[in-house]
C-alpha cells in the first residue's frame, strides 16, 4: 500500500449509501427514525456524521495497510472535545467511541480527514485553505505518531492533551476576541455537569417529587412509555447489573445514590433511533445529584470489515475501546446487558451524562482554526492509536516526508466530492417520498 496510493478514491461497484442507511432503522425505534433523518437532511457536514456507516463500507472497498490499532470508528472532528478527567482537570480527548473496534489505522486518520474538508466547505473556505487545514492534520498525526514512537510504553500510556497547557501553547495564534470566545466555550463546559443538568431537565410534580421533564419524543419519561411498578425494579435491576462491571470503590460511590426518575432521550445524529436512556438519582439531597445515561451499544460499523469484537457485549466493546484509547475515562463508564421494553435483550454502556464536555462550534471556525484544531484532533488520534497499535510500525510507514499528508489531503477532498453527492440522493429521495422526515428536532 503506497503512502501516495491513500489519495486515490473511485466508489465501490453496487454502492448504496441509501440502502446502508436503511438496513440501519431495522433495529432502531421506528417512530424515532425520521427525526434521524431530519438532524441528518439540514447539512451535507451533519449527513456525514450520520453515516459513519457508509464511509465504512466505503474505506473497506480499498486495499489497507494491515497496520492494525483500536479505531475509534467514528472519527470526525465533532467526536474530539473536552472533559473533565478524574482529576477534575479538563483535558482534550475522542469522546465517542460507539462505533471502536481494531482496524487499520488510516480509517481513522481518513474519516478525520474528511470531516475537515467537510466541514471546511460548509464554511464556505476554498480549496487551498481546506488542503492546508487537511494536510496540516496528517502532518500532526504523522510527527505525532514518530515522537511515540521514540517514547517508552509508559509515557505514551501516560500522555494526555491538558486543556490549559494547550491555551497557553496556542499563546498568539488566536486573537484576542478568539481567545475570548475559547475561554466562554471553556467556561460553558466546566458547567455541564450535574447540577446543571439537574436545572435543565427536572421539573417537580404536583406531589413535591423531582422528576425529569417531558419534552416527547425528545425526552420521554419512563412513566409515559410503560406503567406498573414492574418497570421501575426492572431498571432498578439493570443498575444493579451495571454496577457489576465496575470496581469496587466505585460500585460503592453508585450504591450511595438513590433511584429518582428515568427517561429515554433522543442524542446525536447517528445515534438517533438507537436507545438512549437517563437516569436521575441523587445522594444526600437534591443538592447532590447524578445523573447516568444508558446508551444502546450494537455491532459496530466496522465489523462486517475489520472482524467481531472479541466481547460478546457490545456495552462492553465500547467501554474497552474507551478504555484503550482515551488517556482518562470516566469513572462511571460500565456495561450491562438488559430487556427492553420491546422484550428483547440489548446491550447498552453507562457513563455520566454531562461532565465537562464540550465540543468545537464547526459553524464558527476560521480557516486558520480549522487547521489548528484538525492538528490537536491528529495529535490525539495518533496517541489513542499509539497505546493500542505498533506505534514503530506505523510510524516507519508514515515516513518523514509529506507524502502521506499530501495524498490524505487529495483523498479528503474526492470524499467530500462523494459525500455531497450523497447527501443530494438523501434529500431526493425525500422529495420522491421514500423518506419519513421530521425536521426541527
């Protein structure tokens, strides 16, 4: 597999991106699909996060280098962001890891890509400043993945993306209004916790009760989907299940929290139709709450290409691949296999909902930050695949010259090409009437 071979793209022979989208909703709840379809409809960017499973099928169709590492599989630029570590620290990491398993190391590095030129075009930047953006983040990952490679194991398991230390590296990069901004969006995440979640979707009942809001079909609380006391032990149940695959101290932090209330939530775009539950409990008061989400976890996008997982859970898939590439996790992420209320069994990962998160506004990035922050996203891919993959192997391969950055580059923007037109057959296919579309939501 030539580096300059990794510019080259030509669809598959019987592509149907519109077919691999559908064989999706099979498993999904079927009156949350068209609100899948409307967050997917309003960008060719956001069809492109919802498709992580047609971009698969696509790279699957090319040769690959054999250079295996965990993949996040799902790695575009909107699934980077911060969190607050254990520590309390806010650090930068992938923060979405539905679609991991091991796999060759490019896709990652090419659905990154692709994002970016993207996302590039949403903004309405032109080609010379997608292709720098582009080529300056496989020269991170590339220079990224050399220096692992001169570090001891433990360094590299050590290694993490500190959020101050970046501000303060970024130094006169950004201007001063930019800087600003950047301390507003930081701010804003280190408030997403809790105790905000706890004001924004709780509500009190005509009896003194806190519970979550009903805002259908976005939130739907569990008492509006199934009555009858049998519903609340069964998730009661699940809980005590989830606890199971948790250490010790940490079984212990759950079981001093109290079961409140629980709703199914819609999130994300892709994710969109799988189940997704919330879940309020609270500690001494109302003052101490926690709240949990129970995410739907199924076979991964990749694996018809890239083999099974070695875990029968996919709950728990995720929650290794987690493990594996973030440099630290959540202390609440778990596992757990239960019956829907479908009455069939699935399997679903547990994390907190809120705490510390935030991402990157797409809509408002210039083209200089855009390059700079596809090279921070690079830089922690390359990490995340150094803990997992042969970080010498791949980093021999990737080289010292930039041929490799220049053929990714190229590569971006053919997808991008592919993508809009993609995009196109979904919004024709509305208009011929074979979609079910519910917009705004």
């Amino acid at each position: 597999m030539p580096r300059s071979r990794h510019g080259e793209w030509e669809p598959p022979a019987g592509r149907d991106p519109l077919a691999t989208l559908a064989a999706q909703d099979k498993s999904r709840v079927p009156e949350l699909v068209p609100i899948r379809y409307g967050r997917m409809l309003t960008s060719a960017f956001a069809f492109f996060r919802g498709g992580a499973a047609v971009m698969a099928a696509d790279l699957a169709a090319d040769p690959d280098t054999g250079l295996r590492a965990q993949l996040c599989g799902d790695a575009h630029l909107s699934n980077f962001g911060v969190f607050a570590a254990p520590d309390r620290r806010l650090v930068f990491d992938c923060n979405d890891f539905d679609e991991t398993l091991p796999g060759p190391f490019e896709w990652d590095v090419k659905r990154l890509a692709a994002s970016i030129a993207i996302a590039g075009r949403e903004r309405g930047f032109g080609v010379a400043d997608r292709r720098r953006a582009v080529e300056a983040t496989a020269e991170a990952y590339r220079e990224a993945m050399r220096w692992f490679a001169t570090m001891r194991n433990l360094d590299v398991w050590y290694a993490r993306i500190d959020v101050d230390e970046q501000k303060e590296r970024l130094g006169d990069a950004l201007t001063a209004s930019r800087r600003r901004r950047m301390d507003r969006q930081l701010d804003k995440a280190r408030a997403k916790d809790s105790l905000r979640a706890l004001r924004r979707l709780t509500t009190t009942d005509s009896e003194g009760q806190l519970r979550i809001v009903s805002e259908p079909p976005l939130i739907t609380p569990l008492a509006e989907l199934t009555t009858g006391a049998d519903s609340i032990a069964g998730l009661r149940s699940i809980l005590d299940n989830y606890t199971a695959s948790l250490s010790d101290d940490r079984r212990w932090l759950v079981d001093s929290y109290d079961y409140v209330d629980a709703a199914r939530k819609v999130v994300g775009v892709g994710s969109v139709g799988t189940r997704a539950w919330i879940v309020l409990m609270l500690g001494g008061d109302s003052g101490d709450p926690l709240f949990l989400q129970a995410k739907e976890a199924g076979p991964s996008v990749l694996e018809p290409y890239a083999g099974k997982s070695d875990y029968e859970n996919h709950g728990r898939r995720v929650v290794e691949g987690q493990r594996l590439m973030q440099a630290a996790s959540d202390i609440f992420l778990g596992w757990v296999e239960a019956e829907g209320l479908d009455s069939q069994q699935r399997c679903f990962y547990v994390r907190q909902l809120w705490d510390g998160k935030g991402s990157v506004d797409v809509e408002r990035v210039s083209p200089e930050e855009l390059r700079l922050y596809g090279a921070l996203c690079a830089r922690t891919l390359a990490r995340a695949h150094a803990r997992s993959g042969d970080r010498f192997a791949i980093a021999a391969y990737l080289g010292r010259g930039s041929v490799f950055d220049r053929a990714i580059a190229e590569f971006a923007e053919r997808y991008a090409d592919q993508n809009e037109r993609d995009y196109r057959a979904l919004l024709e296919a509305e208009k011929r009437g074979e979609l079910e579309v519910q917009r705004g939501l």
